[in-house]
C-alpha cells in the first residue's frame, strides 16, 4: 500500500494500489486523528496524541507506505515534461488533486531557431525544451519572442509565436 500526501496543510491522500476504499479510510483516519488531537484541551492529554499520531505517520514515512509531496515541486515537474510522449497527465489519480495542477499552457521565450525544411523550424526554448513546427510557417520565428504552447482540442499541440497564428507543434526534446 503507497500514499501520498499532496502540499503542506492539505490534508489530500490519494491511494496507490488495488483496495482503494479500504486504504483511503485506514490513511485518512491516521491523519484525521491529528484533528482529533487538537481537539483535546488537557496539555499532557494532547500532546500523548501527537506523539501517538506522528510517530505512526514517520514510521510509514520511512516505511515507503506514505510519500509526502510538495505541490510547487509536482507543477514544476509537470511543466517540464509538459509536451512529452509517454508522460502521464494524471500522476496522482486523476482525482481533483490532478486538475488542480495540471498544465494546459507553457509561456516562455524562443532561444534558439533552426531551419529544417520548406517553412519548418526547429525551436529551443528558454525552459530547455526543443520543439518542432508541424506545419509552415510564413514567417522565421526570432530569438527572443515569446511564446505559448497549449495542449490542442484534438490532440497535440499549437503554439502561438508574439500572438500571431496558432501553428501545430510537437516536442522533440
């Protein structure tokens, strides 16, 4: 059994595994217990919670059984693999959690352009990534413009160069 625990102060576990609502109700319940401790007005009382509860919680820590996320960290690592083939849109589930986070969009500028055929550009992009123009373009795309990739209605993706026309793309690196 493997959880995860998305962002700090959440209070999210998504199970990982085959017996789905029996593991939401045993990692939930450990969890909810903090609440239950807080609730607790005696010093000594309360704090025998705590200690009671964490100890339970690093012990699964260091176990494997729970992993703890940080949400900035999960976006940032969305964002970079954002265009790839083979990349799941859905690491935690596909729950709420997942389309909280996801990244429909990147903004960023064009670092670098290379010509590779009749009106098609190969573009490095300021967040390291390297993309391929699917159709041709009028124009020779510059060093330095913006640009911003979305996920495509249909599949794929269109990228918009300074705001001109949306043009098919796909990531090639």
């Amino acid at each position: 059994m493997r959880w995860w625990i998305v962002g700090a102060g959440l209070g999210l576990v998504l199970p990982i595994g085959t017996a789905h609502a029996q593991n939401v109700r045993l990692g939930s319940k450990t969890l909810d217990e903090l609440g239950t401790c807080k609730a607790i007005t005696t010093d000594a009382a309360r704090l025998a919670c705590f200690d009671r509860v964490s100890e339970r919680i690093l012990a699964a820590r260091a176990s494997g059984d729970l992993l703890a996320l940080d949400r900035q960290k999960v976006v940032e690592n969305k964002r970079r693999a954002f265009g790839l083939g083979g990349q799941t849109d859905k690491p935690l589930g596909g729950g709420s959690v997942d389309r909280e986070i996801a990244v429909t969009k990147v903004d960023t500028k064009v670092s670098g352009v290379s010509q590779f055929g009749y009106g098609r550009y190969r573009l490095a992009l300021a967040n390291d990534t390297v993309w391929e123009t699917i159709d041709p373009v009028a124009f020779e795309p510059r060093t330095g413009a913006d640009i911003t990739i979305r996920r495509a209605p249909l599949g794929g993706f269109r990228a918009m160069i300074d705001g001109g026309r949306s043009i098919l793309i796909k990531r090639v690196r």
